[in-house]
C-alpha cells in the first residue's frame, strides 16, 4: 500500500508537470523589436501617402516631358518603398510565425506528457481495480486500507477533469496550428505584392529610359510621339493580350469578352482586363506548378522539375480539382496550377487564378453566362467572366476608383485586404486599368 501511495503522489505531480504553462519567449516577441520595426513601417507609409499626393498634383499638369518624367520618377520612388514596406512586414510576420510554431511544439509536447501520465494512471487503477478487498487489506492496516481507497477515488474524480484539460489543450492547439496558416498565407501574399513592387520599378525605369532616349529630352519629339500613339488602334486592337497558363488572344477579342462580362456585372472592361493581365504578369516571375499527389497536395515546379510540398491545399482544393479536370478531360498531374511562395499554398487555376473550391462556388454563375456544361477555368472567356463576377462581389461594381482599387485588393487577398503590405497589388492593378482604359479609348476614338 506505501507503493500505491507514493505511485498516486507520483501520478499528481506528472499531471502538476504537465499542465506547466508555456515559457514566456514562446509567447511573445522582443517587444523592443516589434516597436522599431513598428515604426519604421509607420514611417515608410506616410512617405508612401506623401509620394501619391505628389503623383496626384502632377498628374493634373499639362502633359508635358517634364511632367511624365517627374511622375515615373515619382512611382519609382514609391515603388521603391513600397519594397522596404513589405521587407518590413515580412520581418513581422516571420517573427510571429516563429513564435506561432514554438508554441505548437510546446502545447504538442504538453499534450503529449498530460497524455501519457494519464495512461499510467489508467494502467495502475485497472490494476489496482482487479485486486480483492482481501488482497488489499492483506497489503498493510486497515486505516492504509481506507486511506488507499479514498485516493483511489479521488483520483478517480480527477481523471475526468484530465480528460476535459487535454481535450481543451488538443483545441486550443488545433487553433494555433489554424491561426499559423492564416499567417503563412498572409506572408505569402506579401511576398507577392513584394515581386509587383519590383516588377513596377523595372517597368518605369525602361520607360523612363526609353523616353528620354527616343526624345534626347526635346519637348517637341516627345509631342509627336504622343501623337503617334493616337494613330494606333488597328495596332491595339490586334496586339496579342497575354493571359496566365493560357494561349493569348488579341486585345479586341479580350475586350469584346469584357464588355460582354461588364454588361452583365457592372464591372469597368479596364479593371476586369487590368486582372488578368496584372496575374499573367505575376506568372511570368512565380512560374507555374504541377500537382502529383492529391493526398498531400504536393507537387513539382512545371519548368524545374523540383519537388514542392503544398501546391495546392489537400483535400479543401485537391478533390474539386479532380473533378473539374475530369470533368473537362483534362490530366489533373499535367495542368498548370500556380505554386507556392514561402510556406503558404499555391494551386490556383488559368487567367483567372481561383482556387479550385472557389470555382466550384461560381460553378453555376458561369455555366449559365458561359454556356458551358461545365465551366472551364482555362477558357479565355470564361475567365474573363470569372474575374467580372468576384470582382462584383467585392464591390467593383459601385464604379469609384476607391471601390475598384479595394475589390482588387479583395480578389488577391480576401479578408486581408486593408494590409498595408499588400497595397502594391491595388496600386499595380489601377496602373494597369488607367493603360488599358487609355487604349480602350483610342479603340472607341474617344
């Protein structure tokens, strides 16, 4: 019986063990290094705001050589610290991640001590419950006999409440493992709106430089180059318009496809065609993916060949992918889907680039726009019509340049949309419309 005391005693304190909480360093980040990296965010964004408010007045200016030098100069600058913002944002979200994930190594380690305490406490009561009164008041007196009984008892009564903590221990990991997602994603998106960013300061210093190189900076030879331009609409109108892991097709035939979706959304031509062209740009520099296992959702990339875990999130987006490419007779293994940056999911499809599971939600609406029996993601038309659709759903279709840039940041980045990390996918977007809105015009002879 002095056994079977001292083995309770030990049971209690593997449970007081167990239920220790988390080490302070696993539940929070240097908060003198959150508050520097706060700032300087802080910072970077009011020069932002201050560089777009300069934008807007030379933007009201006579079009002039200067004036379109001044104004790329001013989107380079920006873009510039639009990079440094996201470099920031990344640094935040890496510490976050890596606190998120020291956590659930800890919680998971807890669980699993609570678990097996409790195992050996299950192990001796099943024991203790095969011995006879007899063999247990052969085992010392009868007040160790009593004494025994009664801590078996309590023991008894805590382990319900045991079962109860690790139950509560095991949700409250599932949720951090859910929140850790979450943020991956969110990091993800930031990486990306980090290549625009780029991809926006290359553009408008090719620009720059091919302006100055083709005028020598004479005001005159950029007028008629500006005139030339509005001599331009056949060329436009037959120029190819790219679309993401899909053929191109001329602009005019895009267009036709864009009224068409804007008739039945309210959505401007421009912005649903500044969508596409804003993804296929993105594909050029992320690349695409290829799933190889509908399990895991793993996969390669399509030109290296190179094992990627998380092309596309298993079973959430893996089995309506298999149907819709079953549905189209399409190999699921060998369709371009895009892949993952960092460590969030990729797997979205053709120009459009919807999840699998969010086309399964337009499934409907697209069948009856399109015609189709069963809507195809890597249809050019089709697409158009996918992008008009969600776009409204976001509010695109309010028509304000505010409602416009907001639904695009929406359609890239859902209920994260207001992240200041993310703004340069709404600013490229609105780039985008004001270009292709300027050869819409020309087409239309405005």
């Amino acid at each position: 019986m002095v056994l079977a005391r001292r083995f309770f005693l030990c049971a209690i304190l593997l449970l007081f063990l167990s239920a220790l909480p988390l080490s302070l360093g696993a539940q929070v980040q240097d908060a003198a290094e959150r508050a520097r990296l706060q700032a300087e965010l802080d910072q970077i964004e009011r020069d932002i705001a201050n560089n777009k408010g300069t934008l807007s007045e030379l933007q009201k200016k006579r079009t002039s050589l200067e004036r379109d030098i001044s104004i790329l100069d001013n989107k380079i600058k920006t873009a510039q610290l639009q990079i440094k913002q996201t470099d920031l944002a990344l640094k935040q979200l890496q510490g976050g991640i890596s606190e998120k994930q020291s956590a659930i190594r800890e919680l998971d380690a807890k669980a699993l001590r609570s678990e097996e305490s409790l195992a050996q406490i299950l192990r001796r009561t099943r024991e203790i419950d095969d011995l006879t009164i007899v063999e247990l008041a052969l085992g010392g007196s009868l007040s160790d006999l009593f004494q025994d009984i009664d801590n078996f008892e309590a023991i008894q009564r805590s382990l319900d409440v045991s079962f109860a903590q690790i139950s509560a221990l095991r949700e409250d990991l599932s949720g951090r493992k859910q929140a850790l997602e979450e943020e991956e994603d969110e990091a993800q998106k930031v990486r990306t709106a980090q290549v625009l960013a780029k991809q926006a300061v290359e553009r408008d210093e090719k620009e720059k430089q091919g302006i100055l190189t083709a005028t020598k900076g004479v005001e005159k030879s950029y007028e008629q180059i500006i005139a030339q331009k509005q001599r331009q609409a056949d060329a436009i109108r037959a120029a190819l318009f790219g679309l993401r892991d899909s053929e191109a097709i001329p602009f005019g035939t895009a267009y036709e496809y864009a009224k068409a979706a804007s008739a039945s959304t309210g959505v401007r031509p421009a912005l649903v065609l500044a969508i596409l062209t804003q993804e296929s740009d993105l594909g050029v520099n992320v690349g695409s993916c290829y799933v190889t296992n509908l399990l895991t959702g793993g996969g390669v990339g399509k030109n290296t060949g190179r094992a990627i875990s998380n092309v596309m999130k298993a079973p959430r987006d893996t089995t309506p992918f298999q149907t819709i490419t079953e549905a189209l007779g399409r190999d699921w293994s060998n369709t371009p889907v895009s892949c993952p940056q960092g460590s969030g999911y990729g797997g979205a499809m053709g120009p459009a680039q919807f999840i699998p599971s969010t086309w399964m939600l337009y499934k409907t609406r697209l069948a009856a726009a399109s015609g189709e029996t069963f809507p195809n993601p890597w249809n050019a038309r089709t697409a158009v019509f996918a992008t008009a659709f969600l776009m409204k759903d976001n509010g695109a279709d309010e028509g304000t340049r505010t409602a416009e840039r907001r639904a695009a940041l929406k359609y890239f980045a859902g209920a994260n949309w207001n992240k200041a990390a993310n703004a340069r996918y709404g600013d490229s977007v609105m780039e985008h419309v004001d270009e292709i809105q300027a050869e819409i015009d020309i087409l239309e002879g405005r």
